[in-house]
C-alpha cells in the first residue's frame, strides 16, 4: 500500500487470501482485519500499523 510508505516509511506485501480475507498484520501481529463484511479504510489500516511500531 503507498499509504504505509508515504505515511510510515513501511514497504507492505500484499498476500492474496482465499474468500476475500483481508489482515493486515506487523511482524506475525494481526492490526486489522475484514470485520462485518466491510475492509477497514487506509487512514485506519495506517492508524493500526502506527500504533504498533509506536509512530
């Protein structure tokens, strides 16, 4: 995702998942997920993964 690398300086991997699973997850953490049928936005994808790596 360009949103990590121009927000956080993170360089993101994108795993395709089978059935539209979606996580976003920091060295083995789960931060986000796909949660009642809905994906969490960038700006929430970025807000999990900073309050992971504490910026």
């Amino acid at each position: 995702m360009d949103v990590l690398r121009e927000e956080l300086g993170l360089e993101a991997t994108l795993i395709k998942g089978a059935s539209g699973i979606f996580t976003v997850a920091v060295n083995g953490t789960i931060v986000a997920r796909k949660a009642a049928g809905s994906f969490p936005d960038e700006e929430e994808i970025v807000r999990c993964v900073a309050r992971v790596i504490g910026g």
